[in-house]
C-alpha cells in the first residue's frame, strides 16, 4: 500500500516539476478547510471561496517560496498565506465584521463540513457536532475564534497556532484559555453541552 506524499513533497515537485496533478492533490486536501478558516475571518462565503482561490493562485505563480526545512511545516505555512490574504482583503474592502450568522450561508457551511474520508463513527462527530461548534464559534472575537478553529478542525499544536497568528506562545494559551470559556458560554447559550470540547 502506497502512503500519500507528504505535503511538502507534493509541492516540491510541483515547484522543480511543473506536475499539476502535485498542487491538485494539495488543494484536494485543504480547500474545503481553508475555505471554512478564511470564512471565520470575513463572515460570507463566497469571499472566503475567493480568498481560497486566490491562496492557491499564489502557490501556483511560484512567486512565494517554500523549504521543506521550513520548522513550522507545509500546513502552517499554507495558513499563513490564506490568513494574509484575508487580512489585505479586509483592509482593501475596509470591511467590519459581522459576529452574527449569516443565514444564507448556514447550507453551504454545513456541506463544507462533510468529509468524505472519514469513518462512520468521525463523521458522525464531523456532521453535527462540528457544524453546532462552528456555529457557537460564529459569536466569538475574531482571535477567538481563530484559535479555536485551528485547534478544533485543523487539530494544529500551539507552536503551528502561534506561527499562523503571530503571537507569543504565552498568547495563544491565553487565547485558547478564554475562548474555551466564550464557546461554552455561547454553547449554553445555543442548548448545547460542551463535553466534547475537552
């Protein structure tokens, strides 16, 4: 049985080789949860679309360069890429960010949450459980959420967290500490028990 290519090797060969179907496979595997970070950044998802769109655009150009010595790793620093780009989106439109849901977008929120990698007993928890956990983190600050939704749904270590927000390590534990609490208070709010947070 073959193991996947790591990461960082898809775009490697991509970059020395020009093989699209490398950056393919890359997008296949972190499109739909870009999307979903980027959409906790500017509230509508069709922006969020965009902005994943445009990430990847940049991977393709070349013009951002990658090492697989990088410390902090492939997907670390494909976030950081998707985060500035959210954050020049945002100063250019000079956009505010709504904390509400936005109705509209409830459907598609909810299918981009599926996976179709998963075991029955993990998309059982993927289709309910992280759509009411998204929905909760809708009414948090933006660090919050941040945060959280990397610690959640990208499973990333404290180190990646702090490298994708900038912040000290010291931060992202306080961070972390406090949006734990906000996210129980807005589950409590929402009818919901936070005991699969932990």
């Amino acid at each position: 049985m073959n193991t996947p290519d790591s990461d960082a090797k898809l775009y490697i060969r991509y970059l020395n080789k020009g093989d699209n179907d490398a950056i393919g496979e890359l997008y296949e595997r972190y499109s739909k949860s870009l999307v979903l970070f980027l959409y906790g950044m500017v509230s509508n998802m069709e922006d969020a679309e965009e902005l994943m769109m445009d990430t990847f655009a940049i991977l393709s150009s070349r013009t951002v360069r990658y090492s697989e010595k990088k410390e902090s790793g492939f997907k670390t620093w494909l976030f950081s890429i998707a985060k500035n780009r959210a954050r020049m989106f945002l100063r250019k439109h000079k956009t505010i960010l709504s904390l509400s849901m936005v109705s509209e977008d409830n459907d598609e929120l909810g299918e981009a949450l599926q996976s179709d990698d998963l075991e029955p007993d993990e998309q059982l928890i993927a289709d309910e459980t992280k759509k009411h956990l998204y929905e909760a983190l809708e009414s948090l600050n933006e660090e919050y959420r941040q945060v959280l939704y990397l610690t959640y749904f990208e499973d990333m270590r404290p180190a990646d967290i702090s490298r994708i927000m900038k912040k000290t390590m010291k931060q992202v534990y306080n961070l972390t500490s406090r949006g734990k609490e906000a996210l129980k208070d807005a589950l409590e709010r929402m009818g919901y028990s936070e005991q699969w947070m932990h």
